[in-house]
C-alpha cells in the first residue's frame, strides 16, 4: 500500500529489440521502463519533503536466473525535491539491501522507495524471528507468507520509529537501488536448497554489475556506489564491500549470466553486521559466557571456556591495531578496548544529549556509571551486568542439534543444515556419520566472510570507506565482531566510521542523517 505515492503516467517502451543472444543484451537497462511517483518522505530532522521520483520496478538483474523473484532489482531516481527539478545523472548510488536472517529477500512486490507507503515501510520479514533458532527446525518452504524479508530492512531509530535509509537518500538527491538477493530457505520441488551460501553473496554482485554495466542508462555515478544493510544484510553489505571485483565469485557469477563489469563498490555501511560467522561462536562466548540466557540459565560452561580460547587463538592470528591509536586486538585486552574506545564514548555521547534532570535520572538508576568532567566511565563486568540476559545458547552459529539459521545457511543440495565448525561437527547431536565438516565448507566460508579479504592477503578493490553500527544491547553476536571489521579496515589505512548505540539493541540505526550525510562528503 503506498498511501501517498501517486502514480502518473508511465511509458514503458520495453520493446523486444534485444537482438543477438548474448546474455549482455538481456541485460540493457530500459531508462523508459518507469511510472513517476511522489511521495512525502520526512528527513531524520523531522523536516517532510515531497519528492517526484522515477521508480523502476523488479528488473531482472542476470540473464540466467534461478528465481527472478529474488533475483531483481527496483530503482528510483529523484525528479524533483520539494518542487524544484533535481539532476540525479552524477548522484551518488545507494544500494540498499533488505536482507534480515539470510532469508530470501523480495523487491518484486514493492509499490515504490523503500518498500512504498509515506514512511519507512517495515519489512515482510522479521529478522529476528526469522534468525531465531526455532526458525530453522522448522520445514522450510518456498513460498509460505512472511519468511521472506522485503521492502524494508528492518532498522528502528532511537525513538523506535522504523528508517528507511533508501527514501532518505532519495530526498537527498541520491539514486537508489534496490536489489533483491536469494535466501537460506528457499527449496525448489526437487528438494534442493537453492539460496544457502553463498547465493545471497553472489546474487548481490551479480547486481552491483548489472548497475555498472548500465552506467549512462541508470542515472547516478557508478563510482560511488555505498552499499547499506542490517544484521545478515549488514554481513553482506561488509562482505560486498571487501570482496569487490575477488575472482573467487567469477565461477558463481557465471552460472547465473551477470553482467560482465566490476562489483566493486565504494563505499559500505553496515548496521550490526553478523559476520565472520566460523569464528563467530567463540567471539561470542568471550563476549556473553558470562551472562545468563533469558531463562536465567548459564549455558555449559566448559563449552564456553573451549570456545573462548578459540577465540583467543584466532584474535591472536588477525594482528589488527586498534582505533584510536590502540596497539594489538587480543582476548586479554579487547574488553578493555571496547570500553574506552567504544562503549564509554557511546554512554557519552547519550548521557550528554539528555536534559540535566534526565540525564541525573538515568545516573541514579544506573549507578555503575561514573559521570565525571561531562564523561561517563564504567567497568566491563558491570557493562556486562548492565545488559543482562544473553540472546544465544552455546554456540550460538554452529549448533550441535544443527538448529541454528546459519547451520541452514550452510546447507547444501537437499541438506537442510550442516555444520560448518571443527568444534560444532566434532560435538554433532544429530547423529551424522562424520564428525568432520563437510569437505566443500572451507570454500564456501571463504566466499561469506569479508575479514579473509581484509587481512592476511588485502582485496586492493575493496571498499575504501566504511560506516559501521552496532547497539550496545545487541547480543545477537560478540561486540568484536564489528571492532574487528573496523580494524581490520583501519589496519589498512580505510577510513573508518565506527559508533555504538548506548542502550540500543539489534538492527538498531540511531544517526541515519549522519550516514546521508557522510556519503555526501566521501562522495565529493
Ligand atoms: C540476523 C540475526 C541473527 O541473530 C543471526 O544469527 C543472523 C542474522 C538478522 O537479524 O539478520
């Protein structure tokens, strides 16, 4: 429903010209295939700005589909901004996706920007009921209603309003982008899984190049494409960005007739990315092996203490340098780094925005705060206490019973889920034959996690700026799996934006103006 938008006129002029059977031609953007739309988009500053836009809607971005309903993309294209004529053909791109949980992500059925609708429209798919591990015991279908996340990527601002960042960059003057991207549960009638890794990856690549190769028939500068996403969409947006133009996608690419141009991109954003998923696991227990489960239960202990020294283990092999000037990441010292450079900052940042009366409220109930000189300070531990019950059992991705929503992501054929951890397949409830990971899983990792690009062996086409986000009650992974994207990138020399919400939790998007406005400046 978009309560709103008016429609006037279209002119689709998609004659059937395309001659020759090159898969290229299939993939000719049609800059006459549009209806115009209008719509009333409120800015983060509360202002309402009417914007006439070109929607462009559910183009097929490959020329060898598996599921077209997946696999297209919506673009708008801002005329017009409170009645005076915009030129959009040097715009920056913002190529929003709306995945939530790995779960397939339509834009087929969106009626304009951002899903349609006046305000940001919320997405079909809840992300965290759909990540749940409840999720994934369940049968898996292709078409029940609600499992698919669409038109919306599921942020809320601090006054739990939903943000829409594709209709705030369009009243920005911004192109927009849409794409749609297969998901972890799709099955086709054969009973094959056909959306598990690294489908959403290379569908989200393979429309990045559908966008370049169209450069001067879809308005907008194709060497400013940011890319944006939100939780398993912000692991993506992280993965699109490192991975720019990596051959190891060239095989997958293929298969699906991409178009033949670069994927890489310019700049990414990333809302609690959920990422690094193979070390994921134990990042999370050194973060929350503490905290009790909503149940008030500790999860095994002993399984805890095994995954935190992997992650002490793996911290130890990245090698990466802190922000703000902070030497070496390791187990022994992130919390402290977390603190200052992070979550002290972000306490800040919030008790100074209140008024004096609400700010001495808040201090009063949250005691373990020490305001002094107009800064907040706090121990890890009482952080810890201060954010209560943990989200997960243990471990949290790679279950033994294989319940997880990423143990499906790495399903493969008509295998549901499997494990794709040493420590998961060796501790496998299910009763597999082998308790190894399936041999096919180091390449696929490898295809979904953006760190290998950014350590070790850097990706020189990857993104060079970044804008990262995270909620400081977010217990859907460890707190260092952003820190580590972040310094991994500034390791490099990137420039890096990296902020935490004070008491905001998953998939939340605090300073949306901020990041419209960042693009602006690394755009110019
Ligand atoms: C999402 C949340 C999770 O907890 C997870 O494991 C994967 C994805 C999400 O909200 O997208």
């Amino acid at each position: 429903a978009s309560s709103g938008s008016s429609a006037s006129g279209s002119s689709g002029s998609s004659s059937g010209s395309s001659s020759g059977s090159s898969s290229s031609h299939a993939l000719v953007f049609d800059k006459d295939a549009y209806s115009t739309l209008t719509t009333t988009i409120t800015d983060a500053d509360g202002a309402d700005h009417e914007v006439e836009y070109r929607f462009y809607k559910a183009i097929t971005y490959v020329a060898k589909p598996v599921d077209e309903k997946y696999q297209s993309l919506n673009v708008s294209v801002p005329v017009k901004i409170d009645g005076t004529a915009v030129d959009a053909t040097h715009a920056p791109v913002l190529f929003a996706n709306s995945v939530g949980g790995y779960m397939p992500s339509s834009v087929a059925d969106a009626t304009g920007v951002g899903g349609g609708g006046t305000t940001g429209a919320p997405g079909g798919g809840a992300p965290n009921a759909s990540a749940s591990p409840s999720a994934s015991t369940s049968p898996a279908s292709t078409s029940a209603a609600g499992e698919v996340a669409s038109g919306g990527n599921g942020m809320v601002n601090a006054q739990g309003a939903m943000v829409s960042l594709p209709k705030l960059a369009l009243a920005a003057g911004y192109v927009v982008v849409e794409p749609g991207a297969r998901g972890r549960t799709l099955k086709n009638s054969a009973g094959e899984y056909y959306g598990v890794a690294p489908a959403a990856i290379v569908d989200l690549k393979a429309a990045v190049r559908y966008v370049r190769f169209n450069e001067g028939r879809i308005p907008g500068n194709v060497d400013r494409i940011v890319s944006s996403g939100t939780s398993a969409g912000g692991a993506l947006s992280s993965l699109l960005g490192a991975s720019g133009d990596s051959p190891l996608y060239d095989r997958h690419l293929k298969a699906i007739g991409a178009a033949d141009a670069s994927d890489a991109i310019f700049a990414t954003g990333a809302w609690c990315p959920i990422t690094d998923l193979e070390h994921a696991d134990g990042a999370y227990e050194w973060n929350w092996g503490s905290n009790a489960t909503s149940s008030g239960a500790k999860v095994d202990q002993t399984v805890s203490k095994e995954l935190q020294s992997q992650f002490a283990e793996y911290q130890a092999s990245l090698k990466l340098r802190g922000l703000g000037g902070f030497g070496t990441l390791t187990a022994r010292n992130y919390d402290e780094y977390l603190v200052k450079q992070y979550l002290e900052p972000s306490a800040t940042r919030y008790l100074t925005a209140l008024s004096k009366a609400d700010r001495e409220s808040y201090l009063a109930s949250n005691t373990f705060i020490t305001w002094s000189g107009g800064k907040a300070a706090f121990s890890w531990a009482d952080f810890l206490t201060h954010v209560g019950a943990r989200k997960k059992a243990a471990p949290s991705f790679d279950a033994f019973d294989l319940s997880t929503g990423e143990n499906n992501l790495f399903g493969l054929g008509t295998t549901q889920a499997r494990h794709f951890t040493a420590y998961g397949a060796q501790n496998d409830t299910t009763g597999l034959n082998s308790k190894r990971v399936p041999s096919d899983i180091p390449d696929t990792l490898r295809l979904m996690n953006p760190m290998p690009f950014l350590v070790a062996k850097p990706n020189p086409h990857r993104t060079k700026h970044w804008w990262i986000r995270l909620g400081t009650n977010d217990s859907d992974t460890s707190h260092t799996v952003s820190a580590n994207l972040a310094a991994a990138a500034h390791t490099l020399g990137d420039d890096v934006s990296h902020l935490y919400y004070w008491d905001e939790g998953h998939g939340a998007n605090s300073d949306p103006g901020d990041f419209i406005e960042w693009i602006a400046g690394i755009s110019g």
